[in-house]
C-alpha cells in the first residue's frame, strides 16, 4: 500500500482545517439540497433520510453488536402508527409525539429483546422475524379499537399540518411550489443529525465499547464485567427506539401509513441498505438509505419497458437485484460502500493519533523533500473527491431523466466544490507566501484557486436568479 | 505463617457429557502467591479458569476467594471482585483499537452509562480521559504503545497475548489467572515475560494462578506448584519437591 | 357462542394434518441448522420452487403425480447442494452474518425469478390426495371418512402417511449409509468429526440436499390448503415452521416434527376452534401468525433449547 499523501496530527491545525472542509462540504450538500432539487426529489430524499434511520436502527443490532434483527420495519410501524393516531385523532403536534413514540418503541424493543437476547445464537433473528410477519395484521383487528386507530386495512390518513409557520420561512427552499416537501426536508435533517450526533456519541463510550466488544468476543466481554443480556437488551431496545422514530418521520414525510408499507420485506430494505453502506459504520447507514430508496426507484421505472413482471407498478425486479446485491457484496465487497470509501481516503490522509502528553505516537514529517509539494496537489484531490463521491449520489437520486441528471450533476458538483477548492488553494498559496511552501504548489494552488472563484461567481448568480428574480 | 487463602477450590468436579475434565479438585492459594498450574493436555486447566470466571458450572464443588462464594455469582460479577484471567485462545475484541481494548478492561470499575454517553456529560468526559490516559500507561508497563491506535486484528499472536495481560492490569485486578501467556513466544521472549509477571506482581500487589507448558519458565517463578492429569489433582506443593515426584514424571513422560 | 365439542375432532384432524406439513418443512429447517447452527431463511422460497418444479412437470409436461414429485426432490436436492457449494462453503461457519445475508438474497432472488416466470397468482396444482380410491368406504364426494363422528379428510391420512414413509426413509439414509453417518457425526461435533476423516464440506452439502428435499415435500402437500401454488406461498408457511421448529429444539429432528405438528395442533384448536368462539371467524389467520410469535416468545422465556433441543456449553 502507497503512503498517504498527507500526514497530519489529531486536532493539529491541518487536522482541523480537513475536518472543516468536510463539515463545509456536508453543510453545503444539505443546504443546497431543497433548493436544488424538485419537490418529488426532495420527497424521495426524505425518503432516503428516513430510511438511514431506519438502516442505523438495525446496524446498532447486527453491526455494533452482531445480532440478527430483521423485525426493524414492525418498530418502524408502531413508531408510525402511534404518530398517525396521536396527530389526527388527538390532535397532538409531531414534537409532542416524539418523546411517546421514542418510549414505546423502547418497551416494545425491551419486550422482544429480552427473551430472545438471554440466550446466545440466533434467536433474535427468530423471533424478529415472526414479529415482522405478524405486525401488518395485527393493525386489522378490530378489537381494542386498534382498527379505528390504525384505520384497519385501508390505512389511516395524517393531516399535513406541517407547514413552515412564519418564523421558519428563511429556511431554504421554504416557500413556493417545494415548501412543504422542503420543510419536511428540513425537521427530517435536524431529526436525523441528532440521532447521528447521540448514536456516535454513545457508540464512543463506555456503554458503546461494551456493546462492540460482545459483538467480537462474548466470554471475553462477560470476564470483563460486562453483563451480557443487559447490554445486548439495552442496545436493542435503543434500536427499536430508533425505529420507531423513523417510523414517526415516516409518517411525517408521507402523511399517511397502512399495514401493508410495514412488511418483512421493509424489514429487508433496511438490511440491503446496511449491507450496501457498510455494516458496522454510522455513515454506511446514511449512504444505505440512499441507495435503497434509489435502486427501488430506478428498478421501478425500468422494469416496464423491459417487459417485466409488475405488480402495481412495483415489479419483482427490486427484488432481484436486492437480492443479488447482497450476495455479491457479501462475496466481494462484505465492508460495504463506504469500506471502498475509505480505502480512497486512507491513501490520501492519514490522521496520527496524540499521546497522553500531546505528543503524535508516529513522527509525522519523515517525507522526501519533494514530497513537501505533493500536498498542494493532495489538497485539490481532497477538494474534489468528496463532492465527486457526493455528487454522484446526487445524480443517482435524479435519473428520471438521464441527461438532465448529468447535466445536474455538473452543476451541482461545481456548487459543491467551488467554495472549498478556493479555500485549499488560497491556504496553499499563504503558505508559500511566507515561505514554508515550495514553489510547486503554486500551479495547483492558483489551480484550486480558480475552480474555487469560477464556482463561487455560479452560486452567486444561481442565488440571484433563485432569490431574488424569484425564477 | 497464619495467613487465610485468598483462593480456595474445594471438591470442583467438571463433567461434559462422559467426559470428566476436573475429578473433585481442591487446593488453595494464598495472597500475593505465583502458583504454577500445570499438566499435560486436556488435563483440565483452562476448565479449571473456565468455573472460576464462571463461564462454565461446575458439577459439584464451590470456589471461594477472599470469603466470597464464587460459584453463586454470575460471570460479569467476578470482575467486581478483583478477579481477572487471560485466555489461551485469546479474547480479544477484534474489531477495537488496541487502547480500546485496553479501556474495556476496566469496565467494571467506570461507571458511564447510556444517558451521560450519549449526552457527553462533563463527568463522563471526565472519566472517559481518565480511563484513556490509564490506559495508555498500562501499554507503556507492557511496551505496547506502538500498536495502541492500531487495529486488534491482525497483530502478531505474541503481543496479541500481552495486550490482553494490560487489558487485565488497568482494572487493578487482585488475582489474574494466566491461561498459557507465553504459547508462541521465542525462548527470549519467555524469559523476559517470566521476569515481567515477576515484577508486576510486585509493582501491584498481584496473585497469579498461571497455566504454562514452558517447564523452565513455571519452575522459574512458580512459589507453589499444583499437577493435574486427567482432571485430577496428583501433586501439590512446593516446586522442588513437586517436580521430582514419580507419578508427575510419569505423567509427563506417558503424555508426550 | 357455546363451546361446540362435536366439531372439536375435525379441528385436531385439521390441526394434526397442517402440522405435518409444518413439521415436513420444519425438518428442513433443522436439518441444516443441527449441521451448522444456520437459520436457512430461503428455505421456504427454495420449497416454493420445488413445488413449480412439480406445477411444471405434472400439469405442463403431464408426468405422473408421484414421479413429478420424485423427480422435483431430487431437483431440489441437486439445488441444495449447488447452493451449499457455491455460495455458503466459502465462508467460515462460525461467523453467522455474511451466510444469513447469503441465504436472505437467495430468498429474494428465488421469489422474484418465479415471481416473473409465473406471476404472482395462484396455480392449481393436482390434490395427491384428492379422492380416496374406489374400495374405501367413504362419504362426501368420495373425500372423507368418518371417525369418532366426525369427517377425517382423505387429505390428512394421505398426508400423515407421506410424512412418515418420508421420515422412515429419512431414518434409513441417516443411519444406514455413509453419507448419514457422516451427517450425523458432524452435527454433533465438527471437530471431531473432521478429526476422524469425515469431509466436512460434503457432509453440510448431503444435509442441504435432504433439507431442501424435505421443503419439497411440504410445499407440494400445502399447496392444496391455498388452493395452488404461488410465489409467495410459503411466507406464513416458513413462520409456522420456525415456530415448530423452535418449539421442538432446533437441533432435533425428531423435535421438529413434533414441534410442527404442535403448532398445528395450537392453531387449529386454541385459535381456530377456541379463537372463532371468542373472536368470530374475522380473525383466523391473524391470530395464527400471532400464536406462532407467541409460541417463540414462550420457548424463548421458558425453555430457550426447546422441547427437545440440547443445551451447548461453548468452549473458551
Ligand atoms: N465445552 C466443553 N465441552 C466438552 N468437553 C470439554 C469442554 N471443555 C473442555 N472439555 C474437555 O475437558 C477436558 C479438559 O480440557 P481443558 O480444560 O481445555 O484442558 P487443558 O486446558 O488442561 O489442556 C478435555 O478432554 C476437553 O476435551
Ligand atoms: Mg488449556
């Protein structure tokens, strides 16, 4: 394996300065979303937001913690339904909702878990997946008054209560013909960055470390301290919290939930998309929703002029290449999307961690002389990679129309890197400017300098027409 | 010398089906003692580590350690009594960083829970640099800190060993059971780790019940000396004495 | 409603008879789980097929019933061993993960293949057991007989007759021939078995075959309870049998065709017969889905190997 091309200390200030750039090009990506995008763009992205949830519910289980949960759409549901009902029948609001739905989704994941997780082997995935199998009937009994909540079998109907009230207008995108898709959009993202920001912190500690290491070795895990069934039923309970909250956003984006959108097969997605982002990573769960909710689009539309099988319009097909997927990334590529990702980013950075006195553990600058000038070079690839990577994805939320996509997808990768790309390159070129830079950074500096300006003029423009010509 | 054992099995029989892997073994240890346990393979020693840290139960018998009845408790409880053990297959967590490794073996003693974790609560922060800096001086006692941010997986199967011998020193453990700790070492190796389990005893205040095939290395260090064969116990004592015993000669010489 | 006991022997009839069936695929399930302590989630899909291979050949092709099925089997059979060659060897046993999604893909992959081939509608596949032959003295149709005053189905004798022809020979092959010997010595301990020159690998391929046999068998005997054979016919059907088969002990074979037939018994008499009397008919099948979760759960509180199963102790 080639060396990285850059070395860095943690928390130095070229370690900050990289984080930054990628906080910029995740903060721009999101910002530039709604307003890039068509409403049923945006409504297929929430879809994939949602499902990322979803996904990192089901990574807690079977990728931190090496248990099979395929039962994770029956949480999705009640988290769904409890909302449904709360919101139309009682007319609570979504944010009074959430705390209910997070507890029941808790109980529930207690009530499953605790059987099942006493014991070792797979008995989790045994019981998760009757729980799957059964839910979409449960929700027809008329008994109780489960019926008349859940709406029985023609599904229940939420008002779309959801529009931005007056103060929250400057979000963007939030007005006009995309505002309530746009600020669904909106409490989706804040939704989803606070699980983010609670689940990595909790994976990062102490409760979290006790999770991974039964995951890895469960009588090493149990000499040192840690009580297996408790951890393993508190993980998955979080877990079932977690989806019943993406079952809450769920009925948020769609405004209406029925039994049968709560499947096995649901259950399944949710494990493609853990498979394809990559198990046991938090971002692999944030690019498996994408891809699910791309793949089942896309083999939606194509499955028609190629004379295939549909049911309502919704063919086997998805179903094949789900079902290949899986094998082929279990076969060759069994880290996922994003384990390639970091293959990429491990030969273009590579991070040293400190010693308890502040000291890197490696040394950091054992480069050649020349090796000094690969880094203004190293920064324009770090300029370009990410918005690449991401604006791929981008293209692939938008095949409708293919040509149209590439021509998006050249636009917005210029939105994307132009404001970074200029900020690398004019960082370079200061450091040569006091001198501790060789003179060869200087064509890739004013390089990166320029795509940056170019880039900047557009989103100035694009602005303009947006905002202000109101085009 | 009236000192009170520290560890005391008394009558532990062991039996997996039509197998008797340990036949009414009793002995006792007393605090701050270097035992040698040995004998042949599939004699019974890591079954013996095995109904200590309670992964396995025994069929009869009890093990007490500083008057607390081990065999009442569950595996995760052990630890809370000071009592730590290495395995002869490893159990390391593979898929952790080696500090990481490290920081889980104090579990026991760190108190963050879901809620402060999940909120980074100024305590927990705390404790979790605490731990981290704890840690990294445990590598340091084993010369481990090269590997610290490295993967567990994928290490050389001797510093895998000593890894697992500083996860269980951060949680000042008062007994460690050593499950064959110098298996695929170079005879250098042994002789330096022989002299390391020497000073760290010292340095903490350790009780060490060591399992190792390395004859020169148990004689070495060992105070007392307990031989099985076949799961029962056929000597007991001093190593001098123990040694030159004809029915442990026996033993060796009809197992190889 | 009044408790009606004069119907209560049609209802275990009925119970003992899909009980069977469920047992039939049950026995699938565990044949592969006692090698390898796999849960196989295609299964169900991979008996599906078996059952189209049988629509095929006898109502396309117009072989005759019984040797469809011989020959379906044995298809099955070859299919298994395929897949256990090609797909799941390669990887290491003891890790769970990366087989379960291998075996999840083959569930949709299977299903959405049959899916296109033949449509998701039902299919009438002949009844084996349709009529009873000229010299039985039968009643209604020539379907039934009567015992204890009440109709026994033509249908469930034939069924019950089948699965133990099936579960003789099954006897014989594992106890009698080599390649069951092996079987045998493998699922009770790998390692000693390959110390012993046992080969592994083609041991776990001669289990896949007889499991995917067995779930050839169950599906064709289900398939008229549906009315015919479809590519999603057997989702409830592989519930019920992991159901069975949890309850018996997963690593017993014996214990899942008891298991199976219990649960069968459970639906058709606590849910069908108690359940009509306190819900109305409505409810059926959802509360047999319900009972099949509950059945886990319960086994999973009270006696987590089963009623027949054996406790483990993991080596260290
Ligand atoms: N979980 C188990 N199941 C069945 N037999 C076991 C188990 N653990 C150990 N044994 C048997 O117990 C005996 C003692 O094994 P062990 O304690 O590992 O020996 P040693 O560590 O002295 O080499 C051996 O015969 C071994 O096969
Ligand atoms: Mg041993």
């Amino acid at each position: 394996m080639s060396a990285p091309l850059v070395v860095v200390a943690k928390d130095s200030a070229e370690h900050k300065r990289w984080q930054y750039v990628q906080w910029l090009y995740l903060a721009g990506f999101l910002l530039l979303t709604p307003l890039v995008l068509e409403p049923f763009e945006i409504g297929k992205m929430n879809r994939a937001l949602i499902m990322s949830v979803a996904i990192l519910a089901v990574n807690l289980v079977v990728g931190f913690n090496g248990m099979l949960a395929l039962g994770h759409s029956a949480f999705m549901g009640i988290g769904a339904f409890v909302t449904a009902s709360m919101v139309q029948d009682e007319n609570w609001d979504y944010w009074q909702v959430l705390p209910v739905v997070l507890i029941v989704g808790f109980i529930m994941g207690v009530v499953i878990g605790l059987p099942a997780l006493r014991v070792k082997g797979l008995y989790l995935a045994l019981v998760t997946i009757a729980q799957a199998a059964v839910f979409p009937t449960l929700v027809n009994i008329d008994e109780l008054g489960i019926a008349a909540r859940t709406g029985g079998p023609n599904g229940k109907g939420v008002s779309e209560e959801v529009i931005a009230p007056s103060y929250l207008e400057w979000l963007p995108g939030v007005d006009g013909a995309r505002g309530g898709s746009a600020y669904r959009y909106w409490i989706i993202v804040l939704m989803l960055g606070i699980t983010l920001l609670v689940i990595t912190n909790y994976l990062r500690s102490r409760p979290g470390r006790a999770v991974l290491a039964i995951r890895d070795n469960e009588a090493g895990a149990a000499v040192y301290g840690v009580n297996l069934p408790v951890v393993k039923t508190m993980n998955f309970a979080i877990s079932a919290s977690l989806g019943s909250l993406a079952g809450l956003m769920w009925c948020l984006d769609k405004g209406f939930v029925a039994g049968q959108d709560f499947t096995f097969l649901l259950a399944i997605d949710l494990i493609i998309g853990l498979v394809l982002g990559g198990v046991g990573t938090i971002q692999g769960s944030l690019v498996g929703g994408l891809f699910v909710v791309w793949v089942n689009d896309l083999t939606k539309r194509i499955s028609i002029p190629l004379g295939l099988y549909t049911l309502n319009g919704d063919g086997p097909l998805a179903k094949a290449i789900f079902g290949l997927i899986l094998i082929l990334f279990t076969f060759f590529a069994p880290g996922g999307i994003v384990s390639l990702a970091r293959l990429v980013s491990s030969k273009l950075i590579k991070v040293v961690p400190l010693t308890p006195a502040g000291e890197p553990i490696e040394p950091l600058s054992n480069f050649d002389p020349g090796m000094e000038s690969t880094r203004a070079d190293a920064a324009v690839k770090l300029a370009v990679v990410p918005p690449v990577l991401l604006a791929i994805g981008w293209l692939l939320m938008s095949v409708n129309n293919l040509i149209v996509g590439v021509l998006a997808f050249g636009l917005r990768m210029t939105i994307l890197m132009a404001p970074v790309a200029m900020l690398v390159g004019s960082n370079e070129l200061k450091a040569h400017a006091a001198g501790n830079r060789p003179d060869s950074v200087q064509g890739p500096a004013n390089m990166a300098r320029l795509l940056g300006a170019a880039g900047t003029v557009f989103v100035i423009v694009y602005a303009v027409q947006r905002f202000v010509l109101n085009y | 010398m009236q000192r009170v054992a520290l560890l005391e099995v008394s009558d532990i029989t062991v039996r997996f089906g039509g197998i008797v892997a340990l036949d009414d073994l009793s002995f006792t240890m007393d605090e701050g003692q270097i035992l040698g346990l040995i004998g042949p393979n599939g004699a019974g020693k890591t079954t013996l580590f095995n109904v200590v840290s309670r992964i396995y139960d025994p069929t009869t018998g009890s093990v007490t350690f500083d008057g607390e009845d081990l065999t009442a408790m569950s595996a995760h409880e052990i630890s809370r009594v000071g009592v730590y053990r290495t395995f002869q297959n490893l159990a390391l967590w593979p898929g952790m960083t080696v500090i990481e490794n490290v920081m889980v073996g104090d579990h026991t003693n760190t108190k963050a829970n879901v809620m402060s974790s999940a909120l980074r609560l100024p305590s927990m922060r705390k404790e979790e640099a605490d731990l981290r800096d704890r840690a990294w001086a445990a590598l340091e006692e084993l010369n481990l800190t090269d590997v610290a941010y490295s993967p567990a997986a994928g290490l050389p199967f001797g510093t895998l060993k000593r890894i697992e011998l500083a996860r269980a020193l951060i949680a000042n453990p008062r007994l460690i059971m050593l499950d064959e700790p110098a298996s695929g070492l170079t005879h250098a190796e042994v002789d330096s780790l022989a002299q390391d389990i020497k000073d760290l005893r010292d340095r903490h205040n350790l009780t060490v019940l060591l399992v190792e095939h390395h004859m020169r290395m148990v004689l070495g260090i060992s105070e007392k000396l307990v031989v099985l064969n076949f799961g029962r116990k056929i000597a007991d004592g001093d190593p001098d004495v123990v040694r030159n015993d004809p029915e442990v000669i026996e033993a060796y010489l009809g197992s190889s | 409603m009044t408790w009606n006991f004069d119907v209560l022997p049609d209802f275990i009839f009925n119970g003992l008879s899909l009980g069977a069936i469920y047992g039939t695929v049950a026995l699938a399930l565990v044949l592969i789980f006692k090698a390898t302590t796999l849960i196989n989630f295609a299964t169900g899909e991979l008996a599906m097929l078996g059952a189209f291979l049988v629509y095929v050949l006898h109502m396309e092709q117009g072989l005759w019933l019984w040797l469809s099925m011989l020959l379906a089997m044995l298809l099955s059979a070859g299919l298994g061993v395929l897949i256990e060659r090609s797909l799941t060897r390669p990887f290491d046993p003891e890790d769970h993960l990366p087989v379960v999604l291998i075996t999840l893909g083959l569930f949709l992959i299977i299903n959405a293949v049959a899916g296109d081939i033949w449509n998701y509608q039902v299919r009438i596949l002949t009844n084996p057991f349709g009529k009873f032959p000229d010299w039985v003295p039968s009643v209604g149709g020539d379907r039934f007989v009567e015992v204890l005053g009440s109709r026994l189905k033509y249908q469930s004798i034939g069924i019950w007759v089948t699965l133990a022809v099936a579960l003789f020979v099954l006897g014989l092959i594992l106890n009698k021939t080599r390649a069951g010997l092996a079987f045998r010595a493998v699922s009770s301990n790998v390692e000693s078995a390959r110390l012993v020159g046992v080969h592994t690998g083609r041991t776990l391929g001669f289990g896949w075959a007889i499991a995917s046999a067995f779930g050839t068998l169950g599906a064709v005997l289900v398939a008229p309870q549906l009315g015919g054979v479809n590519p999603n016919m057997m989702a409830t059907i592989l519930i019920y049998a992991l159901a069975g088969a949890a309850l018996g002990g997963l690593d017993s074979l014996g214990g899942a065709v008891l298991g199976g037939i219990l649960v069968g018994l459970i639906q058709a008499v606590l849910v069908t017969w108690g359940g009509v009397v306190v819900f109305g008919q409505l409810y059926m099948s959802i509360l047999q889905l319900a009972a099949a979760f509950l059945i886990i759960l319960i086994v999973l509180l009270f006696r987590p190997s089963g009623l027949f199963g054996t406790r483990r102790v993991e080596r260290v």
